[in-house]
C-alpha cells in the first residue's frame, strides 16, 4: 500500500515513487504535519519532528491539559481552523446560528482504499482502475456543532503526484454557512522559498513570475469569475537553488475555473503555511442539516529535478488523468481557424476559397470562428441567438460542412454559449437569465452579459441549441470561448441568502453543461477559449483537452506565454497557430519561419489567409505542415524540457523527446541579433546517453550523453556581420534541431 498508518504513533505516511507525505493524529485530535517532500524510509514514528519548545508568550491550548508547551500557534498543521489559538489563515470557517465561527474538528475515523471516487459535479483527476491509486480519507468531526470534515488524499504512486480535497457535511441539526473553505493547506517548517507563479493580463498571460518569501502573506487571486488571465490557479515553493533542472520545488494546482485563492504565509517563526482553494471573498454556501458541499482538487507535486521535473510530472497526469475522452492521449489534427482571416467579414464563398487553399497545403480541419450566428456583423450583437445567418451562410451550418468535408477536411465551429447581447433575440424573451443585481447597473464587458448558469432552464436551453447545431451539421470540433470577466453578479433566480453562491454556482452549472455537451458528442473535438488564455486551468482541461494560448499570436510574445503556460500544462493543450504579419496584436515583423517553430510546440494550426499568400510561402508552408505531421507524436506527446529562459535573456531554447528517446525535436529562438557574439552551445535534455543521435543537417552523430553534457554547439547564424551578403534583419530568428537515434 502506497499510504501506511501506524496504530500507536497515529501517523499517515503517503507514498509516491519519490514523494514522501506525512502527518499525524495529535493529541487533542487535530491533524498535526510532519514532513512533505523527497521520499524517505517508513519508520514507526516521526513524532520528534514535531516541535515544542518553550515560548513563554505563546500560550498553552486548552485541549491538551497538562501539557504547558502543546499549543496549536506553534503546531504545523493539516487543515487549520478559524477562531482558537492559531491565529495564522485558516482553512476553514463556518458560520453557525449563535453567530461564532469556531470549529474544532477532532479525527473519528479513516479508511485507506484502492483508487479515487469522482467529485460531484467538479472535475477532477481520475483512475481507469483501482491500481492505479491509493486513496486515504480522514474524518473528522466537531462535536459541538454537529459536522464532519471529509479530507480525501490521494496518492497516484507512478505519475507521484499526491492531490487532495476536502468536503463538508452538516450532519447536525443546525444550519451552517460556509464563509472560507480550502482545498488544502500544507504548513512547511522553514520559509526558504521562492514564491512562483504565473500572471499576465489578455494577449500577455502566463508570465513567470518569483520572489522570496518573506514573513507576511503572498497571495495570488481571481474574483473576476473565472480563473482569469491575470493569475493561473497554481503557485509554487521553490528552493533559492532550484533551477530547471535541479532543486526542489512543490507546485500546487487547483483544478476549478472560478474565484480562487493561491497563497503561502510565513509566521513568525518561520513556518510556511501554504493553501489554496475557493476564493473567500466571493463565496458563502449555505450547508442545511444533511447536506454536503464539496470544495475542489488540488493537485500537489514535488519534484527534486528543478522545475523540469516539476512540470513533467504534471504533463503526464493532466495528459492522461485529468483530460477525459478520446482525444486526450489522440494526435490532434492541424488546423485553420478563419478569425484573423476575415474576423466579422465572410460568406460561405470566402469561407470555402480559404478551406479549398488550406487543403492543398496540409491542412486538416477548417474552424469557422465568431460571426455565424444571427445577426453577428460586429461584436455588438446576437450572442445568445445560436442560429445561423442566412446571409453569410446561405446553405447553413450543414450546407458548409458538407462542402468543406467534400474538400476532405474536418470542419469546426466557434460558440461562446455562456454570453448575450443585450441586443438579441435570446435577451428579449429572457431579460431575466442575465447575472443582475435588482436596482443596479450591470456593466457590459465586449459590449456583452454574462448568463445566469445558476438557472437549470439557462442550462437546458444552451444544451439544446449546441445539441441541435452538433447533431444537424457535420461538425468535429468546437472552440468554446467566453470573453468577459464578471461583474455585479447576482442572480434574480436564487434567494437572497444564496447571492454569495452565485459565483460557485455559475461554475458547477458550466461543468454540468460542458459535460453533458462533451458526453453527447464524444467524438468531437473540444477547445477552451477565454479571449485568448483568460480561463487556461485544469478545470477546463479536464472537459476540453485543449485551450486558446492567448490572443497574442506573434511569435516573440509566445516565447514566453509558451514557455509559462508550460509550468504546468502540456504541450497538447496549448493551441499555437502561425498568423500574418505585420502581427495583429503587436505590429511586429517576424518570418514565417519563426512563427511556425514557435508554433510546433503546441497543438499547430494557421490563422491567417492562406489565399493571399505568396507561392513561395505556400511552398514553404507546405514543408511546416508536412514536418509538423511527421513529428506530431513527438511534439504533442513526447516529454517537454524548457532549455534556455525567455524571462532572462535574450534567447529561449526548448525541446521535445519521444517516450523511447529515439526522437527529438529542439526549439531555439533569440529575439534580437548580437554582432560580433561569443561562441554559444546549448546542452540538451532527456537523451540515452547510451544513444547515438543524427543531426539533421550536420554530419557525424553524437552519444546523448555528449548532447546532454557538452551539447550543439551553434553558429553563429543569427549574426549579420558574419555572413557575407546578409542585408535582412536577423533579429526574431529562430532554428529547429531534428534528431534520430542511428
Ligand atoms: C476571442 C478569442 O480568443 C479569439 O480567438 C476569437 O475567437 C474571438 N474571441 C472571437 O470573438
């Protein structure tokens, strides 16, 4: 059994491949944290590593009488409360009737099983069969005012990845209101830790960002209703020598869409409490006797391999654990989306002339984007009315998708379901499905509203327009977008002491509409999309395998959303598309090249009108496709290495390793050019050393072990001043490395 619990000492020893996880029963019945991290022998007891000296200022806890040093300010813990000693951030409060928020949840009972039960109504990391995890869950109980705390752990020993929930039953008779309730909170003994995480705004998501921990808290959050582009929910604790490739780090993922909050405090004596779940501020629930609510998965790795071995580790799981369906672990096809061709201006002429162009070059699925549907000429009208425009498109959606099918590709369709204009059909019949405060202004965000999902009717009448679209025309793929943060949320379908829920409630009812949707139509390809990456989180990952990077398609910004959004996800599900130039969001210049090198190190396609480029660039184009399409696997499952860091210099280096090492496929890329620059070499990853590699292009072959220790060496390509006859700019230039094992 990957969890063991000693009877005497009343210790949980959780074990991953390298991952050790321990904690205890106190004395007074609290959950007492021994030690996270590198995996160590089992012993019959780690009690000594929990720590009491004799502070005079702190005082004694009443639970543990006789006992002058115990007190819960001084006791790491598993999942600390509100209202007694510990006066650090709490896990959990709960309002109850006589107005106090003190919870003292005591340990009753536990059971360690085999495998992982579901989450109601929330996504979450799964097994195929009960081997492949081992699952503890811990009760605990308040006896005063009648409730039970369930904490679930869950151990998948291969994938060493330890995730964590926590759930709430009122089994008193007492209604209980949930004010703050975490998914997990870990307290580490000492704060030598960098705090990283992963912030932005729309078309600059994901920028990797750290600083030291200090006493104090760092926190990130979203209270914009989804989990935003200006913080991802997952943070991690790195040590001050953790690199890439070497050093410790912890990363905590929470898998949820909505209001979160990540944050680490250092107390005063230098413990780390680290926590994450449900954003406080935005969020009541009310727990009426015999219900339950359920708070959301985090998911907890530890490497000791840099931040490298981090990653990785999540890639797999998410890969294969947390995305559902068919296309998680299938070749996903390239693609053409027609936005930045067009954007509101097409018909089905225009539509199928680009198809027809796109086919001759490679491309496998045409995605016809925003303005389909009712009278949707700009962005002021017609969400909600999930019709199509018959002026546009004269044979329909169906009448479309036949043509493109006959060219022998796959045709995809945008929706943004979760939207509607003011200025539509849906909204005068139904002004009241708009999230709305009575009395109060609702601010348009895109000129547009956000729907009440709290309301099963909104649900239905959703589900039955996307069902109907998918079942009446031939359609493999569905780029799912929503473009707006939320704001005066209120529900006019809800009672008064459920506003503070309607946040919560917005996000079930998107994972019960997304997953009925994904259910009904298994074969079809789902993509999240947020105005670009505003809602790139696990949550999302789990009902659609991919997501819309960022609305930034120029090839330099990308280095770096690419090189963030891959802390934690996989390159198969960060939508990368090569788009025109000048660049549409930042006006920059960059060749074809470049783009699509960039662009190869995520799930590939174009966005941008094929008909109007030249024969070379379609020759060229050509080449990108059928290279991409001989390295797909590679690309899209291999195992990701970050090489060189855009966030620290001028160059950005990366690759892909195919699962037996046989292939790889290296990425590097320097933003501006240097004169006259010093000998460069950039040292590989994830090689058999015992291989020997081609490189294509270069004669002779290499030992891994070579490419891994003394690495390529580079020339000096990206240098004007040294290539005779070089007038264009070398700035922006980007060179990919190909390798086979002989
Ligand atoms: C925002 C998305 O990120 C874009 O790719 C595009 O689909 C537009 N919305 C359409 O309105």
């Amino acid at each position: 059994m990957a969890i063991l619990f000693n009877e005497q000492s009343r210790e949980f020893h959780i074990q991953g491949r390298n991952t050790s996880y321990i904690f205890s029963v106190l004395s007074n019945g609290y959950l007492g944290q021994l030690y996270y991290g590198k995996k160590i022998k089992h012993r019959d007891s780690f009690s000594h590593l929990m720590q009491y000296p004799r502070r005079m200022v702190a005082v004694p806890s009443p639970n543990e009488p006789g006992n002058p040093k115990f007190s819960m300010e001084l006791t790491k813990q598993e999942f600390p409360h509100f209202g007694g000693m510990d006066c650090r951030q709490p896990a959990i409060k709960i309002k109850q009737q006589n107005g106090s928020r003190l919870t003292e949840f005591k340990y009753q009972s536990h059971v360690i099983r085999s495998g992982k039960s579901k989450l109601a109504g929330l996504p979450a990391t799964y097994v195929e069969s009960d081997g492949e995890a081992t699952t503890l869950d811990i009760t605990l109980y308040d006896d005063v005012i009648g409730a039970t705390l369930i904490l679930t752990y869950t151990v998948f020993e291969a994938f060493d990845v330890i995730t964590r929930s926590s759930r709430l039953v009122n089994s008193g008779s007492q209604p209980l209101l949930i004010e703050r309730f975490m998914s997990c909170s870990v307290d580490f003994p000492d704060k030598d830790f960098d705090f990283m995480h992963l912030s932005g705004a729309w078309v600059r998501e994901r920028h990797v960002k750290e600083r030291k921990l200090e006493h104090g808290i760092q926190s990130i959050h979203s209270i914009r209703g989804g989990s935003s582009h200006v913080h991802n929910p997952f943070m991690a604790l790195k040590r001050f020598d953790c690199t890439e490739h070497s050093g410790e780090v912890y990363g905590f993922s929470l898998v949820y869409s909505g209001n979160f909050l990540a944050q680490a405090e250092v107390d005063q004596f230098d413990v780390t409490r680290a926590m994450m779940g449900i954003h406080p501020d935005t969020f009541n629930w009310n727990v009426h006797p015999g219900e339950s609510f359920q708070a959301p998965e985090t998911v907890m790795v530890f490497s000791d391999k840099g931040l490298n071995g981090m990653s990785q580790k999540y890639h797999a799981l998410y890969t294969a654990r947390l995305a559902k369906g068919m296309w998680r672990q299938k070749e996903r096809p390239v693609i053409i989306n027609n936005w930045e061709a067009t954007y509101f201006k097409f018909n089905e002429d225009k539509l199928v002339t680009l198809a027809r162009q796109a086919k001759e070059l490679g491309i496998e699925l045409f995605v016809l984007d925003d303005g389909w549907f009712g009278k949707r000429n700009n962005d002021t009208t017609s969400l909600g009315d999930w019709f199509e425009d018959e002026t546009k498109l004269p044979h329909g959606l169906k009448g479309l998708g036949e043509k493109i099918n006959d060219l022998g590709m796959q045709f995809g369709l945008w929706v943004e379901p979760e939207m509607i204009n003011r200025e539509s059909r849906l909204y005068e019949k139904h002004p009241e499905w708009l999230l709305q405060i009575p009395n109060r202004i609702s601010s348009p965000g895109r000129f547009q509203f956000v729907l009440d999902y709290t309301n099963d009717a909104v649900i239905d009448y959703l589900y039955e327009r996307l069902h109907d679209i998918l079942t009446n025309a031939p359609i493999s793929y569905v780029k799912w977008d929503m473009n707006r943060g939320m704001s005066e949320v209120g529900s006019t379908h809800l009672a008064a002491d459920q506003q503070m829920e309607v946040y919560h409630r917005y996000i079930l009812g998107l994972y019960k509409l997304m997953d009925r949707i994904t259910t009904a139509f298994p074969e079809v390809l789902f993509e999240s999309c947020a105005s670009g990456g505003g809602r790139f989180d696990p949550g999302m990952l789990y009902y659609m395998p991919q997501t819309w990077t960022s609305d930034d398609t120029d090839a330099v910004e990308r280095l770096k959303i690419q090189y963030g959004t891959s802390m934690v996800y996989p390159i198969n599900a960060m939508g990368a598309h090569v788009s025109a130039v000048p660049n549409h969001q930042v006006m920059r210049m960059t060749s074809l090249k470049t783009r699509a090198e960039t662009a190869f190190f995520g799930t590939f396609g174009y966005e941008l009108d094929v008909t109007q480029m030249t024969d070379a660039e379609k020759e060229e184009v050509k080449a990108q496709i059928a290279f991409y399409k001989l390295h797909r696997s590679t690309f899209q499952f291999g195992t990701f290495y970050r090489l060189k860091n855009p966030f620290k210099g001028n160059e950005t280096a990366w690759m892909v390793v195919s699962a037996d090492q046989k292939d790889a496929v290296v990425g590097y890329y320097q933003v501006l050019a240097k004169p006259n620059p010093g000998f460069k070499g950039l040292r590989l990853k994830g090689l058999n050393p015992e291989f020997e590699y081609t490189i294509a292009g270069r004669d002779g072959v290499y030992y891994g072990d070579e490419l891994e220790n003394i690495g390529i060496k580079l020339d000096p390509e990206f240098d004007a001043t040294s290539i005779e006859g070089m007038h264009d700019s070398q700035d922006f230039k980007s060179t990919i490395f190909v390798l086979q094992c002989r």
